[in-house]
C-alpha cells in the first residue's frame, strides 16, 4: 500500500482524537494484519472506500475506551440501552470523520465514502475484502490505545 494513503488515514485519526477529544494519540507503529489474528477490539467502526481507490477502513477499539471517551465528552446518558447506541453513534462519527478527512487530504485522486457501519463483539471477525493487504496503524496515549485497518487498492 502506498505510503501517502497510510499517512493520510494516520494523520486524520491524531487529529481527530486531538479534535473530538483532546487526546494526543502517538502512532505507534504500522503493519500487515493477518486475517486469522486475535485481537482485543470490541467495537469497529467500517467504512467503503470508491472511486479511483477502493476498499474498506476500520477504526477498532475495545469498549472500555469507547465509554470512557463517551462519559468524557459530557454527554449525558439515562440506561445501558442509551449508552450502547450512544457509543455505536460515537464510533460510527469518529470513522466518518477519519475516512473523510484522509480522503480529503488525498487531493489528485477522486473518491467517494460509505456511511459507516458499526461491528460488535468481543474477537469479532471482518472479512475483509481480497484487493490488497490489510494494513494496521496502531496508535496508543495513556487512558488506551486504538487501531486503523486499512484494506485499500489504489
């Protein structure tokens, strides 16, 4: 994959954990996933990728995280039931935000992005697209840690 498609997804994650939440994210590191891995995400947040370039983003996350960026942004919450889809709504804005601001920052190319599409489960499976590698930035500060799976032909 090329590297100007990893930056772009990896700069507009730092800048929208620094936007939504203040939150300094520090990549911290890149690599191929492999589609039979384990992993401790429990909620991903996917979005398509079309036009010039193809494929599938994720924004994975474990729960812990989630409801804590949710209880930090001042959001009030009333049940478990409000908080469960209040969360998928936070995760599924996030990977909008991010998936649109890299392809923004990716200006010679024309491409279009799905509404996001929230997965649940602890060890959940995506099945991912046959184009490309999937790739994994891992970024991590010191409340946790979250990862972008790219899956991207170009």
């Amino acid at each position: 994959m090329e590297k100007d498609l990893i930056a772009a997804f990896a700069q507009a994650a730092k800048r929208t954990f620094k936007d939504m939440f203040n939150i300094d994210a520090m990549e911290a590191g890149v690599r191929e996933l492999s589609s039979s891995e384990d992993h401790a995400w429990d909620i991903t947040g996917l979005v398509g990728i079309a036009g010039q370039v193809q494929g599938v983003i994720a924004i994975r996350l474990a729960q812990p995280l989630v409801s804590s960026l949710l209880s930090g942004s001042g959001v009030a919450v009333s049940s478990a039931e409000e908080s469960h889809q209040l969360e998928g709504g936070l995760v599924g804005e996030m990977s909008n935000i991010i998936a649109g601001a890299a392809v923004s920052a990716i200006r010679d190319l024309e491409i279009q992005i799905t509404p996001p599409v929230i997965v649940r489960g602890p060890n959940h499976k995506i099945g991912w697209p046959n184009i490309a590698p999937v790739v994994a930035i891992s970024f991590e500060f010191p409340a946790g840690c979250f990862e972008v799976d790219l899956c991207i032909r170009h």
